[in-house]
C-alpha cells in the first residue's frame, strides 16, 4: 500500500515539484532570494504530502500497538483463568488478525 503510493502520488508530486524548482532557476532577472523563495513554495505540497502520509502511518501504527497490547491483556487473564496455552495462543492470533 505505502509503495503503491509512493509510486503512484508521490513520485509524480516530486516531478512536479523539480519542474516547478527548475523553471524558479530559469528567471534571470529574479535575485537569490526570490529564487530561494520560489523553490521553498514550490517544495510545499510535497511535503504536506509527505506529513500527512506520515501522520496517518503513525495513527495506524498506534492502533495497532494499543490492540496488541488488550489481546495480549486478554491473554494473560485467560492464562491466569487457567486455560491451556495452545488455546490462549489461538485467541491471541485471532485477537491481533481482527486489529487491522
């Protein structure tokens, strides 16, 4: 999924991006900082891409640590119920399948 994306937005948002960049250095007339600005604006959708990206993998990271860690609490109440470990093994892999 996460390469899919790269290859597919990102990518092409990059190539905008070093368009955008090259046709700032074309300006002849612009000076150092104008055309230090330019690129500056031209590097922004990118990298709100890019944090965004960043922030939902987070999230989604996260999640699943949060639900890994109630299967595992599951399983330690039922190990402690005194149930057998290969049973207790077979909810926890059920618990952390259904996390996604």
């Amino acid at each position: 999924m996460v390469q899919s994306l790269e290859r597919e937005k990102i990518r092409k948002m990059q190539g905008i991006m070093f368009g955008c960049s090259s046709s700032c250095c074309e300006d002849s007339q612009a000076s150092m900082k104008q055309v230090h600005q330019c690129t500056e604006r031209c590097h922004v959708p990118l990298a709100q891409a890019q944090a965004l990206v960043t922030s939902k993998l987070e999230k989604f990271q996260d999640h699943l640590a949060r639900c890994t860690m109630r299967c595992n609490d599951k399983a330690k109440d039922s190990m402690d119920a005194g149930n057998k470990e290969l049973q207790v093994k077979q909810q926890v892999e059920s618990c952390v399948a259904k996390c996604g």
